[in-house]
C-alpha cells in the first residue's frame, strides 16, 4: 500500500494573492479561478486523471520529468509508447499510466528552444497545452496536471514558457468543460513565476 501518492482533494484551489498583483490580460471569472492549481512537487504522485509528460519524439523515455514517469510506470509504459509511431513536436498522444496512481499519461513534446524563442517556439509550444487539454476532453477526462513543459532540457525561457502556459489554459477553460488544472512545478523559482503571474491571466473577480 502505498502511502506518498497525493490525492486530488489535498491539493488546494490557487488562492488569488489579493491586492499587490500581475495588471489583468483577461477578464475575471471565479469559476474558472477555482479550476487552477499550483503544486510544487513530483508529478507522479499526482492522483489524478492524466499527466502531461514532457517527452521527446521516440516516445521511448529520457531525462527530467520523462524518465521519472517512466521509472514510476514500469516498463508496461514504454512498451505501449513503443507502438505509437513518436510524436511530433506540439503533438499530444495518450496511453495508461501503470504503476502511477494517475489513470493516464498524456505524453506531448515541446519545442527545443535552447534559450532563444521565436513565434515558431511559441506556437509549438501553444499547441502542447492545447492538445494535452484537447486528448483529456476527448477521453472525457476532467482533470490534468501539467509539468513547465520544454523549460529543462530543452532550453525554453520559463519566464517566457508560463506565459503561453497560463494563456493557452485560460483560452481552453473559457470554451470547454475541466475540472481542475493543475500546474504542477518544480522549481522554487517556477513556482514564484506561476504565482506572480496567474492574476494576469485569472484575475480577482
Ligand atoms: N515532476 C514534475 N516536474 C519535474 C520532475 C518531476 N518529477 N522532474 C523534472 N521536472 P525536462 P523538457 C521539471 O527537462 O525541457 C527529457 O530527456 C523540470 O524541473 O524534464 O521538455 C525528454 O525525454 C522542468 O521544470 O523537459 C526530452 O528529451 C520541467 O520538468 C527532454 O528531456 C521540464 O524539464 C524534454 O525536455
């Protein structure tokens, strides 16, 4: 039995700082306030419906968040992901999650941006978000943990990478039906970046 997975109902709703905080890009809704979450920690003891893995395009595992996953599923995980041809770049594809007490992974792969982004960076990057959330619906699953996706090894500003991440989710929120998504990180330094900068993107009603 094990006793360090985290269940979705002890990771608390992000509370909105109050008055010093980030000028609004978007309009307040506190519906849609009470669906995010920020969690510093190891993803995959998320209990949850899917997780975003930060992969590369074999599929096949690797460093970072990828080979955690990996060694937290056991190999059933990188056996499924070995029929499912890779995965192109902003690409999302879905398997089981094995020994991990999510249900599923959701594997995508960011950009490689090795310190520099450009308008192609950031549409990939766009579309990581986007499709994740978008397999997640399509699988009828209601909530998703993401990880600071291409911000490791692949070299992408976080400061830059935040931005497309809290955009795309607030965009994807408006028009379809989530639970809770939770932005999960790992760094201190992340964390700091995602809370100074989530009242931009869901402001105080
Ligand atoms: N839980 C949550 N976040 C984590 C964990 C964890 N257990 N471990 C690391 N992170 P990276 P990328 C954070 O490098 O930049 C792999 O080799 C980490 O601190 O994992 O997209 C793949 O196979 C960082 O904030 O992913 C690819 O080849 C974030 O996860 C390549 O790395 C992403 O860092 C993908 O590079």
């Amino acid at each position: 039995y094990r006793t360090d997975y985290i269940p979705l109902d002890q990771i608390p709703v992000w509370k909105h700082p109050g008055a010093a905080s980030a000028e609004p890009i978007y309009k307040a809704n506190d519906e849609l306030n009470r669906k995010i979450s920020v969690f510093r920690g190891d993803i995959t003891k998320l209990e949850i419906d899917a997780i975003a893995n930060a992969a590369n395009k074999t599929l096949l595992g690797g460093g970072g968040v990828d080979g955690a996953i990996h060694r937290g599923a056991g190999p059933l995980l990188k056996r499924e992901c070995s029929t499912l041809g890779g995965c192109e770049t902003g690409e999302a594809k879905i398997t089981g999650a094995y020994g991990l007490p999510a249900k599923y992974v959701i594997h995508t792969v960011g950009p490689i941006a090795h310190g520099s982004v450009g308008e192609g960076e950031r549409r990939a990057l766009r579309e990581c978000y986007y499709n994740c959330l978008h397999t997640a619906t399509k699988n009828r699953l209601r909530t998703v943990a993401f990880p600071c996706i291409s911000t490791g090894v692949y070299g992408y500003p976080p400061e830059q990478a935040v931005e497309v991440a809290l955009k795309t989710v607030r965009e994807y929120l408006e028009e379809h039906h989530m639970d809770r998504v939770i932005f999960c990180v790992f760094l201190k330094a992340d964390e700091e970046l995602y809370r100074n900068r989530l009242p931009a993107y869901f402001p105080q009603g």
